[in-house]
C-alpha cells in the first residue's frame, strides 16, 4: 500500500495567500481548477523521499532507556510531510500488525486449498517378538509390515476454499484501511505542527510589537508629552503578549512530541515542520459525486460484504453436510516374517466410500440459522456503514466550502488590519491618537494572522478528512 500526498502548486493562489492578498473566489477558484485534478493525486514512488537515518528508531522493540542522555533531544529535524508519511509508512506498528494478519490469512488460504489434492500416508512397522514354550525353550520372530494409503474427498465444493478467499480479501482491505487511518492522522497531525510553528512565530511578532509600542511610550513620557497611563498599558500589552508566546512555545513542543511518537522517532529526535503553509488544493467533483465515489471506493463497504459472503459460504457448507459424502481410498500392503522360510506377501485394495448423516439433532441446521442471522447482521451493519459515509462526505464537503470562504475573508481582514496599525501609529505619532488605539490595532493584527493561518489549516484539514473519506484507489 503506497501512501499518496496531495498537494497544489498554485503560484497565483499561493502566492496570494502568503501575502494575505485579497482576491475575489471567482478569480481564485479557475486559477486552482486548471492546477489541480483533485480526482487522480500522485502517489510517492518509493524512492522519492530520503528520510535521515537518525530519525529511525531502534530496531529492538523492546528497548528500555535508563539514563537522561538516552531520551535527550539531540536535534531538531524539520521535515516535509512527504517525509512524514514516508516515515510513517516505514514505522508504525498498527500497520506492520494489519500486515502480519495479511501472511496469516494467506498461509491459512494455502491450507484450505489442500483439500483440493488427495491425502497419502506411508506407515512402516519393525516387529520383533519372543515366545517362551514350557519345557520347549524360547522362540523369537522379526516381522517387517509397511502400508501406504491414499484418500481423496469427491465432489469437493471447494466452499472452505472460497471462505479463506474472502478473509484474505477483508484482509487486504483491511492493510489499506489502516493505511489510510494512517495517513489522514499523519497528515492532520502535521497541520497541527504548522499550526503551532505559526502560532509562536505570531506571537514572537506580537512581543516585538509590544515591546516597539512600549518604547514609544516611554520615550514620549520622557519627552514630556506621554503619560504614565499610556506606559502601563504597554506593560500591560507586552506582559499579555509573552505570556501568549509562552504558551504557544509550551504547545509547540506539546505537539512535536505527540507527532513523533505517531510516527515511532528515534528517542533523541525532534522535528518541526518545513513546509510552508498553504492551501493544499482544490476539490472538483460535486457533493453528489463525491457521495457515490465513496461508495465505490471505502474499503469499510467491501469488507462488510466480504463478511456477509462468508457467512453465506459457511451456511451452504454445513447444509452440504447433510448430503451424502464420498470418499476414494486405496491401500497398498508388504508383509515379511524374516525366518519363517517364505517370502513377503503384498497386496492391494480400493474402495469407494459414502457416508450419510441421517440423524444429528438438529445441529447442522442450527449452525445454517446463526449463519443466516449472521448474513442479517452484515446487512445492517453495511446500511449503518453507508449512511455514516454519506454524512462524512457531506460535512466534511461543508466544511470545505466554508474554510474556502473564510480564506478570503481572512485574507481581506490581515491587509486590513495591517493597514489599521500602521495608520494607528502615524496617529499616535501625530498627537491625534492614543495608545490605547495602538494596542488595539496591533491585538487585531495578531488575531487576524492567527485567523487567517486557521482557515488555511481548517481548509486542508477538511480536504485531507474528505480525500480519506471518498478513499481513491489507482486502477489497478
């Protein structure tokens, strides 16, 4: 299973909203359609991405630190998410099980097919034996016998066959299941990274800010024309600010150690995120056609059926227990008595054997019925699946629409109030406004970056969320 990333290079839409440029959705949507083709994204081939080795964790999965220096952060790694899936892909355990279940269901396939060739037996016997006549001595004899068997089940329906068929299959769908939960994790966690790098470093702006502001007051206090009042609000301002800036440190390094540990890191690495932030792309097909693209492709609806089929399986396979069972069988001997004089004996026979159940209590029924029930079952359960899969489609569509919205808007907003603390400060400078009007222009610069980096993220992140949820799957 091949992770795929998909992402947009749009230079007009990117660029636009790096710079928090506003441009009308009508100009933004066309510039993305003819850039991105949200219905075949590209799978990583697997030499494309180069994962530093330091990164790989132990290969003993048993390893135990006992010492500090063992678990200290050595270095900081900032890597793509290209890289993290890669490194995802590479390391986590929920997948590498899902794959072992995968072998065991195909060595389990390969015993069931072995009904389908005859059984053969050879059993070799060495016998020696001694008689103690009365008043005749004693008398030994050495007997060799050896016996090879071969049976064969006729009008074999080959149903236990085509039950570990579908377990494979399920199986199978299984892997890919996993690796898709795994990489929608690995891709939100990483927004989440982006998410908290961004906010430290609008919160480092902010401080530095703050601190401008505050150097304008005292200066102006000192010239005779501040006031005291105006100081302490910038105190005030610039304390608010680093405590925002010590949180969102104490969140950063929250997040980092959370989106290692989800792609099992060496205990003495770090990583930060090295891709920009920006929109990842623009999803195409309608809602309606996404709905039943889902259908098509979820792995959880086909599994489901894979169910349902095995217990049809299971119940045709023991009502044909009821009917009559035939065997073929064949027996080949070679008897010798060493001693006695003669020489060995062999001889041969085939038969045909039929078997009928003619009374069991009951019981090959019953067990018919609980896989009936177990047939319902399944059906319910791919009901609940479908629908549940139609209201993802629909509200993670939804949310697609109003993060796409909320980028323009939010751009609008960060030039916007940008501009409100540049001419807030030319005010104040001028002696026809206050300070209290620059700190609320530079708090409105602050949650407007936050703002717009949010809808940004909250964007991808439903694209990412809606992608998993239809689950594409290459042609083959």
């Amino acid at each position: 299973m091949n992770f795929f990333l998909f992402c947009v290079h749009s230079t007009g839409f990117a660029v636009a909203i790096a710079s928090g440029a506003a441009l009308p959705i009508a100009l933004l949507v066309p510039s993305l359609a003819r850039s991105v083709t949200a219905q075949t994204p590209p799978e990583i081939p697997a030499d494309a991405v180069q994962v530093p080795d330091f990164l790989n964790p132990d290969p003993n999965p048993l390893l135990f630190p006992t010492r500090p220096e063992e678990v200290r952060i050595q270095r900081t790694q900032p890597i793509s998410l290209a890289d993290a899936l890669e490194l995802a892909k590479r390391h986590n355990r929920d997948l590498q099980v899902a794959i072992l279940e995968l072998e065991r269901s195909r060595a389990a396939l390969q015993e069931a097919q072995a009904v389908l060739s005859p059984n053969v037996n050879v059993n070799t016997n060495l016998t020696n034996s001694g008689q103690n006549f009365i008043g005749g001595g004693y008398q030994t004899r050495t007997s060799f016998n050896s016996q090879a068997q071969i049976n064969y089940e006729l009008l074999n329906s080959g149903r236990s066959i085509r039950v570990a068929e579908e377990r494979l299959r399920i199986d199978e769908l299984d892997v890919e299941n996993r690796s898709l939960e795994i990489q929608l994790n690995v891709t939100t966690q990483y927004y989440d990274l982006q998410e908290a790098d961004e906010q430290v470093r609008i919160n480092q702006s902010a401080v530095q800010n703050a601190q401008a502001s505050l150097r304008d007051a005292q200066n102006r206090e000192r010239a005779g024309v501040g006031t005291r009042f105006d100081v302490l609000q910038s105190q005030v301002n610039l304390a608010n600010a680093q405590q925002s800036l010590t949180n969102s440190l104490s969140q950063q390094q929250i997040v980092r150690r959370r989106f290692a540990a989800l792609l099992n890191l060496a205990q003495s690495a770090a990583i930060s995120a090295a891709d920009a932030v920006q929109v990842a792309g623009l999803w195409q097909p309608s809602v309606e056609e996404s709905i039943v693209q889902a259908f098509q492709n979820r792995p959880e609806l086909q599994q489901v059926l894979g169910e349902r089929n095995i217990s049809e399986l299971q119940r045709r396979q023991v009502l044909s227990q009821l009917r009559p069972q035939y065997s073929l069988n064949g027996n080949y001997n070679i008897v010798d008595i060493f001693d006695d004089g003669q020489s060995l004996t062999n001889g041969y026979s085939v038969g045909l054997r039929s078997t009928l159940t003619l009374f069991d209590g009951g019981a090959a029924k019953a067990r018919a019925a609980q896989s009936k029930v177990d047939m319902a079952i399944a059906e319910s359960q791919f009901a609940s699946q479908r629908e549940l899969i139609r209201f993802e489609v629909e509200q993670f569509y939804a949310q697609l629409q109003s993060n796409l919205d909320n980028i323009q808007t939010s751009g609008v907003a960060l030039n916007q109030a940008r501009e409100a603390l540049s001419l807030a400060r030319l005010r104040f400078e001028a002696g026809v406004g206050t300070q209290t009007d620059v700190i609320f222009a530079e708090n409105d610069l602050t949650r407007a970056e936050g703002n717009r980096v949010s809808a940004i993220l909250d964007y991808n992140r439903a694209l990412a969320n809606l992608q998993r949820t239809v689950t594409f799957r290459s042609s083959d």
